[in-house]
C-alpha cells in the first residue's frame, strides 16, 4: 500500500509542476523546505495527533521525492541501501 502511495506522489511530481521545479532548481529553497517539514511532522509526532501527523508526512515525503528526482537516485540504489545490514 506504501508503494502505491510513494509510486503516485513521484509521478505526479515526475510531471514537474513549476514548484517542483523551483524547488529541483534551489537547493538551498529545498533544504529549508526538508528542515522545516521535518520540524513540523516532530511537532505533530508530539502532540500525538494523528490527522495532522499524516498531513505533515505527505508534505515531507513530497520533499524527499523532490530530493531522489534532483539527485536521480535510482529505486534499486534505495532497495540496496535498505535491504543492507547495517
């Protein structure tokens, strides 16, 4: 299910809306984008509140996706990565 929702959040910005673009051609935009969505999920995380935790996920998975298309890091680099005992 994951997935499904991270294959249609990639294509969806694969499509490059201009923000995305922005966002592909700033870096410095995007790093501060990535802080201050993280801040906001941990701040969510704190408050428990559930709704509100999965609005700030999306918004954060949304950057990291910005993040693999920019740097064109490939699925099967992330699998390796993941699957890799630390």
């Amino acid at each position: 299910m994951i997935k499904k929702i991270i294959k249609k959040i990639f294509f969806s910005i694969k499509k490059r809306n201009s923000y995305s673009k922005y966002l592909i051609k700033n870096k410095e935009i995007l790093i501060r984008k990535l802080n201050e969505e993280c801040m906001e999920l941990i701040t969510e995380i704190y408050k428990n509140k559930k709704k509100k935790i999965i609005n700030e996920l999306c918004d954060l998975l949304y950057h990291l996706i910005i993040v693999i298309i920019k740097y064109k890091i490939k699925y099967k680099e992330i699998k390796k990565k993941i699957n890799k005992p630390n």
